[in-house]
C-alpha cells in the first residue's frame, strides 16, 4: 500500500502528539511515586501496554521506512540517520523495563520506589529528547525530500496497524486509558 511521504510525516506527527500525551500522563502519575499517594498502576501499566504494542512495534518501524526512503535519496539526507535504529532499540527496551516494573509490582513482588521513578523518568525523558530530535530535524529532511521529489510515495503495506487508543475506534483493552485522557483534556 503506497501512501504519499507528506501523509505519512503527518500520521507521524499525529503519534508524536498523541505519545506526548501519555508522557504527561506518565509524569504526573510519576509525582505519586516519590509522594505519599499511590500511583494508579493499572493506568500505569495500560500507558506502558500502548506504548510497547502500537509506538515501538508501529509507529517506530513507520518511521524506519522514511528514514530508510531518505537514506536512498542522498547523504545529505541521510547525516544522523544512523543513531535511529539504536535509540529505537533504546526506548523499547526500557520502555519493556518499565512495563515489567509495573506487572511486577501489580502481581505483588517488590520493586523499589527508586528504581521505578528511575525507569519511569529514564523513559519520559529519553522519548521526549527523541521525539524533539525526530521533530526538528528529521522530519523537516524528510519535508524537504517530499518537496524535491513531488511527494514521493512509501509502501507501508507490512504496517497497516491501526491505532489501538487514538484511532477511529478504541480497543477494549484501552477504554480505562482514553478516559483518563479525556478528563486530563
């Protein structure tokens, strides 16, 4: 399935707002951690369920496919390109991490306060630097390159996931997540 390159930075930009949500979300749930409140870890673990199933295994290969369409277009184009792969790598790892802190401390084993505010703030902060990265820089070259080249279209046929939370119907397994949104709104 061929979908014009300014469509695809557009879905992109439309993950990076919605992830930015859940960051918010995440670092305000964070405050709970080092507070003497608990943290709501079902929402927690929902966040970190989203973030493993659709960012890191579809919004994160979508992305591969414009870099990889850049790096064949020109070496102008393709400076940086290759630290993405790594630092994808990087965020579903600790994005893994952090999930598995939140089921560990849901089926009752121990996990220190520290040690989740450590994971928690690591993840924030790491995908906030990317996105700002991806955002500034990345995808303006790939802007540039859908410009020069009539808006070149990408095969996205091997990743035709919908978006279980933001897209046009909501996964069942995500409804306590979409209300939490929609009272942070």
């Amino acid at each position: 399935m061929l979908i014009k390159l300014s469509q695809v930075l557009e879905e992109l930009r439309e993950d990076h707002r919605n992830i930015a949500l859940l960051l918010n979300l995440l670092e305000a749930e964070s405050k709970h951690v080092d507070g003497d409140e608990e943290p709501d870890f079902e929402l927690l673990h929902d966040i970190m369920q989203y973030m493993t199933v659709y960012s890191d295994a579809v919004h994160h290969p979508r992305e591969d496919l414009v870099y990889e369409a850049m790096r064949e277009h020109g070496t102008e184009l393709a400076a940086g390109l290759e630290g993405i792969g790594p630092e994808h790598r990087a965020i579903a790892e600790l994005g893994s991490t952090l999930r598995c802190d939140i089921e560990a401390i849901i089926s009752g084993t121990a996990v220190t306060r520290e040690r989740l505010n450590a994971d928690l703030q690591g993840y924030v902060a790491l995908l906030r630097r990317h996105i700002a990265w991806e955002e500034g820089d990345l995808f303006l070259r790939a802007d540039s390159m859908a410009r020069e080249n009539g808006d070149a279209s990408i095969d996205m046929a091997l990743l035709k996931d919908v978006d279980p939370l933001f897209g046009a119907t909501t996964a069942a397994s995500f409804s306590n997540l979409l209300t939490h949104l929609q009272k942070h709104e």
